[in-house]
C-alpha cells in the first residue's frame, strides 16, 4: 500500500515545492500546505477547511480526475476572486493514491 503521494505545489511567489503528502491520514490539500509552510500562517485555510472563505483556492495543472465539487465548493468559488475554469479549493481535496503526480498552484491572497 502506498502511503505518501507526490504533489507539486506552486506557491503565492512562484516557487515549486515536490512535496510527499500521507495518503493514510485523512488530509486534504489546504492541510498538505499549512503542514509544508508553503503560504504565511494565517493566509490559507482560515475558515479551519469548511469551505467558507476560499483562502485555500488553487488551481489544478495536471490532468487528474478529481471528485466533482460538492455544492458548497461551487457556491463559495462563485464569491472567491482569480476564479479559473480549473480552480478548486484545496480544503475539498482529499488526499488519496490517485493524486500521484498532482500539480497545483496557489491562487493569489486576498
């Protein structure tokens, strides 16, 4: 059984981060960033995960199959700023083997 996934993370500076994320732990991306320190405390995640603020969007760059956005993701993105067709939020992305090879940049702070 796989246990860490590789993920590329772009940062708010443009900076790549190759990180390994625990596929047995129940994380979702937005926590992957906060446990790597790949935005300041305090920007990313601010509503604790509950899909309410959009602090953790990202837009995802690989052609991975992601589960498709509950109805709260979709209503929270409709309010958020720099929406692309590929954002997504991070908190509503689970940690799983088949994000192998993700890559994912951070949208801007607001």
């Amino acid at each position: 059984m796989q246990e860490d996934v590789n993920i590329k993370i772009k940062d708010r500076e443009g900076v790549i981060h190759e990180v390994a994320a625990p596929t047995d732990m129940a994380m979702n991306l937005m926590e992957v960033v906060r446990s790597y320190e790949l935005a300041p405390e305090g920007t990313i995640g601010v509503c604790g995960g509950m899909a309410m603020c959009a602090s953790c969007q990202c837009y995802v760059v690989s052609d991975h199959q992601l589960p498709e956005m509950t109805d709260d993701e979709d209503a929270m993105l409709a309010e958020a700023f720099d929406v692309q067709d590929n954002s997504r939020l991070g908190c509503q992305i689970r940690i799983t083997p088949a994000l192998e090879g993700l890559e994912v940049e951070l949208a801007p702070e607001y």
